[in-house]
C-alpha cells in the first residue's frame, strides 16, 4: 500500500464528543450494556496499581456494543428497519448482530477474508450476513463508499459520532469509579475507542495521560505522528488484530492527535504473555488487541504512569489460538 490511496472519507475532520454528548450515550445505553468493574491486576510484586477495565463482560464479550448499539438504538425506525450493515474484523459485526436482534432486523458485514473461525461463528451466531474480502478491499469499500449502493443502513466504523460518544461511556465510568486516575491505556484500530474514553477523561480531568496501544508490526498511528497526518503502511498478520489497521484516516487523525499524550507499540511475544498472565493469573480470555494494553502498562514504568487502568477491549479469540498461546 501507498500514500496515493485515499486516507479519509469527504467532509472535516471529526470533533470529539462533549461531555453532555457522552453522558446522553449512557441514558440511552442503560439497560443494554453492562457497567463493567475496575478490578486489580492479580501478581503485581512490583507494579501494584494496574487495574483492569474489563469490556470482555459485556453481552458479545467487547466494547463495541456500546457504540453500535448507541448508533443503532438512535436510528429512526424506518431507518433501522432497513437492516444494519457495516465493515469489521469481527467485534463490530457482532455488535451490530447483537442489536439487529435487539431491534428485530437484518443485520451484514463486510469481513476480512483471513477471519478466524471462532470469531466467523460468534458473528453468524446472530444472524449477521458474512461478506469476506481481502483487508484492502475492505478498506476500499469503506473509502470508496461503496456502501451507498446497498440497501442497508451502514455504520461507519471509525468515524460514525455516535459511536465514538457510546464509546466515551467506559471513560465515564472509569472516572466514577477512579476520580484519582493518572493514566488509561487503550488499544486502537481505527481510533473510535481511544476518541471517546480520552474525550470523556480530559474533559473530568485534563490532566490524565491517554496511552494509544498498537501492534508493533502494523502500527498505523506511529507512521501517521512521524508523518503529521493519515498514511498507509503494509499490513501485516499479527495476534492484535483488533489494535492493527493499515491507515488511521484524515478524519480522525486531528482528534486522535489532540486526546493521546503516548503511543505505546507491542510485539507479539509481549502480546501473548499479558494473554497468557489474563487467562492464567486473572481467569479472564483475552484476544490479542484486549490483552495489549496490559502489555503495554507493564513497559511503562509506575513513575510515569501512576494509578493506571487498562481498557481490557474484548475476548473473541479462536480457541487454537488461545491453546497455542497457553502452551
């Protein structure tokens, strides 16, 4: 891939939510999602203030139905009743399976074609209509717009506000919880996840530190900072799918720049050794971009970081792969 291909979808770069938006996000998702605790890290000998924010808990085991499903309950009902349609690499279809039950309609994803079986089950376990495709052909789809030609009513799913907004609930209650946070970690694909928890946090208090949390091998964030703007990478296959996308757009650079104070990048052996010491030590299944902000905390010294919570993001990880990684 090349900077030629296009970074961005028209229009302005987004703006982050504001509080009133987020907190709106959490009336309407009342009910829906489940207000997931801060729990400590077991084992921490020496790094004692690492807690978990465990999104694994929600009702399809990720983070991302609170933004799909603040999208998806704001809908007017003609709208909806269209069918719900958006791109994923698993969590996000699920999601928005989830909702399409909740709501009694349709629901399809465009899909990466190398998606694992697990995560192709949980996905199909809805309902939802699989469309599997090359990444880059995903990626095109979205910038394209190709989506306009289909029926559906499409979630776009990095820059859609609502989402983002849904998204900053976790920031919320992290602060409810935690008013003496000093930093968050949180692993980013296409941004919709750091943009709301860092929106939500920096607005109660400014001065917390976001660390953004990508795979070493395919961090799109680190080239679009060392460019000053959205640029392409090669993809490559990682563990941390879910923190690993081939572009962060021109959209939502500007506001990903504005809410993140450090990235933090991870290897695949770090990855697999914050899921080993999840599944083991703390009885909670991790998928690779869930378990990469516990790796990335464990980098960063307590000095510089203080009370820390790590956005734990979701759990679908294939079963061989878990077995593999535990071994």
């Amino acid at each position: 891939m090349n900077n030629e291909r296009p970074t961005g979808w028209p229009g302005e770069p987004i703006e982050p939510p504001g509080l009133g938006e987020i907190e709106a996000a959490a009336r309407r998702l009342d009910g829906t999602i489940v207000r997931t605790p801060l729990i400590r890290l077991r084992d921490q000998e020496s790094d004692p203030r690492i807690l978990l924010k465990p999104e694994t808990l929600q009702p399809i085991g990720s983070f991302k139905v609170r933004g799909v499903g603040n999208w998806a309950l704001g809908l007017d009902r003609s709208e909806a009743a269209k069918g719900l349609s958006t791109t994923s690499a698993g969590n996000t279809a699920q999601a928005l399976g989830y909702m399409g039950q909740q709501l009694g309609v349709s629901s399809r994803s465009m899909v990466p074609d190398n998606l694992h079986a697990a995560k192709r089950a949980a996905i199909e376990a809805y309902g939802t209509e699989l469309v599997g495709v090359s990444m880059t052909d995903l990626m095109l789809y979205m910038f394209d717009e190709l989506w306009r030609a289909e029926p559906h009513c499409y979630l776009n799913p990095w820059g859609e506000p609502d989402m983002i907004s849904g998204h900053g609930t976790i920031g919320l209650e992290v602060y409810e919880d935690l008013p003496t946070v000093d930093s968050v970690f949180v692993p980013v694909g296409g941004g919709a996840l750091i943009s709301g928890v860092g929106a939500a946090l920096k607005a109660l208090k400014p001065d917390v530190k976001v660390f953004a949390v990508q795979a070493e091998v395919n961090s799109a964030l680190g080239a679009a900072f060392s460019a000053g703007g959205a640029t392409w990478i090669e993809y490559n296959e990682t563990i941390v799918e879910g923190a690993s996308t081939p572009v962060i757009t021109h959209n939502m650079y500007p506001m990903i720049r504005s809410l993140v104070d450090e990235l933090i990048v991870v290897s695949e052996a770090e990855t697999k050794a914050a899921m080993r010491r999840l599944a083991i030590s703390d009885k909670l299944v991790t998928e690779g971009a869930g378990a990469a902000s516990v790796a990335a905390a464990l980098k960063v010294p307590l000095d510089h970081r203080g009370e820390t919570v790590c956005v734990v993001s979701g759990g679908s990880v294939d079963p061989a792969v878990l077995s593999s990684v535990l071994s």
